[in-house]
C-alpha cells in the first residue's frame, strides 16, 4: 500500500493519477456529510477510499470490504452487475452501514464504482457486527462509540448523495480531462507560434539579391533554434545553384564526408522528391558511415514542381527519434526556402542576361574606336571604386559601375571618322563629338531598369566650374553619378594611349587631376580620388586586363567582318 | 530560490494559455488577467516580479496599465514586457519612463518570449 502525499487517498493499484486527484476533491464534502467514500474498480476491488474518514468508514467500512475480506465475494458479484446507465444500488453488505454503489464513466465505460457508505439509525453491536468485528479485529465496544460520532443517513438520502457524487466526480473527472486538453492545445499552438515566426524570420531573409550561402546559413541557425539538433545543414546540387555543401552546429565532418554525404542525399532526394528520415544511422546499409558521427537524419528537398534544387537537412534531434512535427517543421521551411532560391536564380539568370548585354553594347561602342578598348569598363570600375570609398550603399555603388559601363553609350551616333581622328577635331566635328551624352541619355531613355542611370551617362562632360557641356551645370548641382563618371572618365583618357598621344604615367595623371580640382572636378571628390593610392590603381587595373584582352579580340573580329 | 511570479495580461486567451504554460513549465508562477483593468488589481494584490502585457486590451491599454503602476510606489518597480501587433511600433516618447524594458510584436517565438523573461528576471531588472 502506498500513500500519495498530494491527495492524501490511500492508492493501490494506480486506477489513474485522475481518478485520485477526483476522489481527494470532493472527499471533503463527504466528510462534511458523515459519509464515508469509496472508489472500487469495475470488478469490486477497493481503490482507494479517504484516510481522513471517520474511523467508522476508515477502519470498519473500509476493511471489510477489502480484498480477501469477509465479503469479498458479494461485492465481486454486485459489482459485476453495475452498467453504465445503473442507477445508485443501496447494498447491505456491512452490519450497521448501508451502502451505495453509481458507476462512474470514462468514454461512456464503467471505470470504476463509487461506494458512499451512511450509518444506519440502529447501530448496535449485533450478532453479525460482532462477528465481522472479530474477524477485522477491532473492538466491537470502540466501533460503536466511533459510530457514535457519526450523524446517521437514511437510505433515501444516502441515495441522493450518491447521485451528487457522482456528477462531483464527473465534473471533476471532465475537467481534469478539459484541463489536459487545453494544455496539449496550447502545447501545439506554442508550437505553430515557434514555428510561424521563424517562417516569418526566414522569409524576412529572403532578399534576392543576397548572398545564397549568407541566407542559408541563417536559415539553418534560425532552425536550429526550434529544433532542437546537434547539425543542421544545406546541400544545393542543381547546375542552376550549385555550391559547397554546408553543415552548422556541433557534428563535425570532414570536406570529404560532408561532400559524400551531399552526394547521397542529392540523389535519395532526387529519387523520391520528399523527406527521408532515418531514426538510426549506423544500422542503414547506405548511412553506416555516418554512424560514428551521428545518430538521426532527417531531410527534405528544396523543389520547385518537380525540380530537386537542394536539400536542406538535420542531424540529431538532441531529445530523441525525429518525428512527424520535425518533419512538417522542415518541409515548411524548405518549401520557403526553395521559393527564394528559385527567385534567387531567376533573379541571378536575368541580371547575368542584363550584364552580358550591357557589356556586348559597351564592347560595341569601345570596338569602334581601337584606343580606346576596355575603356567603358575601367571607367566603370574606377567609378564604382570611388563610389564605394565616398561611402555609398551597395546598390548606389552598383548602380554607378554600370552609369560607369554605359557612359560613352552614345557615341555609336557619332561617326567612326570622328572617334578615330588622329588629329585634331575641328569645331563641327567638336560638336559632333559633344552630342555623345545626350545621345546616349536619349538611348537609355527607353529603358526603364535604366532611367535611374541616365544623370551618369547625360553629365559625365560637365566641369565643377560650369564650363562643361551639354548643359553647363556647376557645382553640386551636377548630379553626383555625373561628377564621379566624369573624374573616372578623364583618368582613364590620361592614362590610356589615344590616337592623338601615349599614354601619361599615372603620377602625371593624378598631379592634374590636383591640378584641376575645383575647375573641372568636384574638389571633396578629388580629394578621395587621390587618396586612392598608386597600388589600388595598378591593381584595379590588372583585374581589368584579361577583359581587356577579350575586348580586344572583339574588336578585331568586328573589325574583320 | 523562490519561485518568480509572472502577471500575464491579454484579452485573447489562445495567447494567455500559449504564454501561462510555456512560464509555468519553465517553473514559473503565472497569474493571468483578460483586461487591463484585472491586470491593475491583480497587479496590487499580488506584487508580481514581472508583468508581460499585451498592447490593445479592453477597459486599459497596456501602456495605460504600466502608466497606473508607475503612480503607485507599491507598484512602480515591476517591469514589463510589450506584446504588440506585428508591424505596430510604438513611439519611444509614449514608452519612456514607463517600466517597460522589451518590447516583443505578435506573432511572437515563445521560446524567445522564455527567454527573454529569463533575461530581465536574471538581471535584476527594475522598471526605470
């Protein structure tokens, strides 16, 4: 026998923590009453019955009815006839006591009997009570004093109670059942919310233009914040976005596993097109190697329709086997994650489209002129260069490199007897010359992508000091892209070989850029310019030169047909 | 150490039972209020070492709530956190000086929610 301190019900045979916990509730009411209460299970035996009772019900009651009592068999037999839809049943089973017996219900199945046990108005120590007292080995003199104590019950009333008890422990059984349900509801809500704001959390990451191993990386570290996992990691393997696999978190693989690793997971994804999951590695014939580094593998494809991009995968849910809820967790995540890998790609696709456009144009305009190959490029990165140094965001800056590559655009419009001129231009041919921004103003105009780079191409020929053209705007009101092409412009012509002269050395180049700052250029521009040191433009420069060598031989061909 | 105990005031219960039971399994003492006006009393008789309180709730806003608190000197030194709908920002001016240290937008982590709690119960933290 065991006693549970919580409810202070004497408990044998665990009829579930419940069933307690009701007793223990409404037991005091019944010690209110001068009743005596008693749960019995379906086929007679006594639970549990209320310690706290009067002696009477405690020591007498009580133990006559234990098992192996004196009227063990009776009450086998009555119970066995108690139904769901009974109604309370007095029994007389215990001399001077009067007992009676409701079913109490679970899922409309009789669990167990409530026994509530009044004393009778005639309680004297008769034959019988003698008898039963000897047996239980109480003194039949105390009995009868303890019952004394003990206000008694007629049989109708005994009856009523019952019936109240037994909605008692209804309600109270109901709600302990409602209780439970609440909580593995708000369990599950606590889950969808965990769950929610970390698809909110990734999809807020989902900027196309940001670095895919930069997303994927937090999205991993996102995931394992919820899931609890010792690895969590990122294969892409489609030629659309392939990159290194990536693993995060505390199982360390070698580059050569973890590349194994993707390779498998690749092609199982690829097969069945959902999530694998493998709640023992070391026993799977194809995982065996994976075994001494990791238990459980969960992993799901990162799809578009039916295309398998990637895959994104867990390694050792640190609280036991994965399960449906990991699984669905997962699947959300890279259903989310695939929808911005595939706009990552087409994103990437239509700006690597637009970029090798706007270089073949650059390289068209470049090629008719043989000095000045790779020009629009140098100046390009030149700008996007200084751009970057005066502290302009990413985008800006991006948008000045091709302001940078697009400058010149316009001088497809102008003869190639003027560009190539050797000699000097005369004024008409000047003029000519100087219709090259709005020119190519006029050709980008059309573009919208490109309407925001128009001040770049239309102002790289104005001077700080108003004496530019087309427009002749000074100072700062020539907009910025312009006074940055129009620095990176005139640097580049001193330094490259035209047809009219050699090249300078870039010392030369720089002391007149010094020496026009403020006339021809924006002086706080020039002054970061020349802060810029000789190695970074040697540098810049050197990249530039295997472009060169392409731009070259486009030309060539150009010129050949 | 003795057990922390956590008012919880919001007029949608989903996010009462979300928020009670992550704290209480986290062995906290949750008591829970569905207005402003229960969260005032509640807040009198009970003392709580923390207060997490939505935004938008009947009879008293949240910041209407802390305002309250803040006159009472018996109450002035709990703090709190801000449950806000997604998206609703509240200006710095309007929560200043009023006990409230973090502010979290709905639909929140529970599990941040825990551990965010753990963080200004840990600190030691008095409403400023």
């Amino acid at each position: 026998m065991s006693r549970t301190k919580a409810t202070g019900i004497i408990e044998r045979n665990a009829g579930g923590g419940e069933l307690t916990a009701a007793l223990a509730a409404i037991a005091p009411h019944a010690r209110a009453a001068g009743l005596g209460l008693l749960l019995a299970g379906p086929d007679g035996r006594v639970l549990h019955q209320d310690p706290s009772a009067a002696p009477l019900f405690s020591r007498y009651v009580a133990a006559a009815l234990e098992r192996g009592g004196p009227v063990e068999a009776a009450l086998a037999h009555r119970a066995e006839r108690i139904r769901p839809d009974s109604p309370p049943r007095l029994w007389d089973l215990v001399p001077g006591v009067q007992l009676c017996a409701v079913p109490v219900l679970q899922r409309r199945q009789v669990v167990a009997i409530l026994i509530l046990a009044g004393r009778r108005k005639a309680f004297s120590a008769t034959e019988d009570l003698r008898r039963l007292c000897d047996r239980l080995k109480l003194d039949a003199g105390w009995l009868c004093q303890q019952a004394a104590r003990v206000p008694s019950t007629s049989s109708r009333r005994l009856v009523i109670e019952s019936r109240l008890f037994q909605s008692l422990l209804r309600d109270r059984l109901r709600t302990a059942a409602l209780e439970e349900e609440l909580n593995s509801l708000s369990n599950q809500l606590a889950n969808a919310y965990e769950e929610l704001s970390l698809i909110d959390q990734i999809s807020g990451g989902m900027r196309v233009n940001r670095r895919r191993a930069d997303f994927f990386r937090q999205a991993c570290l996102d995931v394992m914040q919820v899931l609890a996992v010792r690895g969590m990691g990122v294969i892409l393997h489609h030629e659309k976005c392939r990159q290194a696999p990536a693993l995060y978190g505390q199982v360390s693989l070698s580059d050569a596993q973890l590349n194994r690793l993707a390779d498998q997971l690749a092609q199982l994804l690829e097969q069945r097109k959902g999530c694998l999951l493998v709640n023992s590695l070391s026993t799977d014939p194809a995982f065996a190697w994976l075994g001494e580094h990791a238990t459980r593998l969960l992993a799901v494809p990162l799809q578009r329709g039916e295309q398998v991009l990637g895959g994104l995968f867990a390694l050792d849910k640190t609280s036991g086997d994965f399960d449906s809820v990991d699984t669905k967790l997962l699947t959300s995540i890279a259903n989310e994650s695939a929808i911005y890998l595939e706009n990552a790609v087409l994103f990437g696709d239509v700006h690597d489209l637009m970029m090798g456009l706007l270089h073949s144009l650059t390289s068209a305009v470049d090629a008719k002129d043989a000095y000045t190959c790779g020009h629009s490029e140098r100046v390009a990165l030149l700008s996007r260069h200084l751009a970057a140094k005066i502290g302009l965001g990413d985008s800006a800056v991006e948008r000045i490199y091709m302001a940078g590559l697009l400058h010149d655009v316009g001088k497809i419009g102008v003869p190639e007897s003027v560009l190539q001129k050797t000699g000097r231009l005369t004024p008409e041919e000047f003029e000519q010359m100087k219709k090259h921004p709005e020119i190519g103003a006029r050709i980008l105009a059309d573009v919208r992508q490109l309407e925001d780079i128009i001040p770049g191409v239309l102002y790289h020929h104005e001077r700080y000091d108003g004496r530019g053209y087309p427009t002749g705007l000074a100072g700062r009101d020539i907009p910025l892209m312009g006074r940055i092409i129009c620095l990176a412009d005139c640097f580049d012509a001193m330094t490259s070989n035209r047809t009219y002269r050699r090249a300078f050395p870039l010392e030369v180049a720089l002391s007149e850029i010094r020496r026009c700052s403020g006339t021809q250029f924006d002086p706080a521009l020039a002054e970061v310019f020349l802060r810029i040191s000789c190695d970074q433009f040697r540098m810049l420069l050197r990249d530039h030169q295997r472009q060169a060598k392409r731009l070259l031989e486009l030309q060539q061909i150009l010129r050949a047909s | 150490m003795d057990t922390k105990t956590i008012l919880v005031a919001d007029d949608e219960s989903h996010i009462l039972h979300v928020v009670s039971l992550k704290l209480r399994n986290a062995g906290y003492r949750v008591i829970t209020a569905r207005d402003g006006r229960e969260a005032l009393e509640a807040a009198r008789h009970e003392r709580p070492d923390l207060l997490i309180t939505d935004y938008h709730m009947p009879e008293l806003s949240g910041l209407e709530l802390c305002g309250l608190l803040k006159q009472d000197p018996a109450t002035a030194g709990i703090p709190a956190i801000m449950l806000t709908a997604r998206g609703y920002f509240l200006d710095p001016a309007d929560t200043d000086g009023s006990g409230i240290l973090r502010m979290l937008s709905k639909p929140f982590s529970p599990r941040q929610l825990l551990a965010t709690v753990n963080e200004v119960l840990a600190s030691g933290a008095r409403a400023a």
